[in-house]
C-alpha cells in the first residue's frame, strides 16, 4: 500500500472500496497500479492517500522476482535480474 501517487507508473482507478484500519477506521482505495523503482517492481499496490506510510508485504515482495534476505540489523532487497543466485553462495 501507498500514499504517494507520484510512485506509480501506472494505476487504475477504484471506487466505492475501502480498507480498514487497525483502528477500525474506512479509508478509500483510491486505485491499484504498478511501482518501479530503479531495480524493483511492485504490482498490484492499493493506492491509499490517508496513509501515514508505505505499507509492503514480504510474500509481495518475494512474489514480484525478487531475493529478500534478513538479517538481525539488515534487510537486503534485490531484484533476481540483478544477481545470479551463485553470487548469494560466495563468502
């Protein structure tokens, strides 16, 4: 999820759906749609402007070709384009 329209390359607009929060609160999605960043892509991101932040999803980001790996004080994201999986193996 998102609050920050300028980060999609493209969106479909939705009506009449909403998302509740923690709080119980309705908040409109506005639209779902794609986000590229340099090496990453995210499709189908809820497009929600009440936000406070950027909201995204370990299984989202495995299942958009991605490596993620966490460690106790790091979080590495990279694109599976971008590293072959012998690099992961190298000491």
């Amino acid at each position: 999820m998102s609050l920050d329209s300028l980060s999609f390359a493209s969106i479909s607009l939705s009506s009449s759906i909403y998302v509740m929060t923690a709080e119980g609160i309705l908040i409109p999605l506005i639209g779902v749609g794609s986000i590229i960043k340099l090496h990453l892509t995210l499709p189908n991101v809820y497009l929600i402007l009440k936000l406070i932040l950027n909201i995204a999803y370990i299984g989202q980001l495995c299942d958009s070709n991605n490596y993620l790996v966490i460690f106790s004080s790091l979080f590495l994201l990279c694109a599976r384009s971008t590293i072959s999986k012998a690099d992961w193996d190298k000491p």
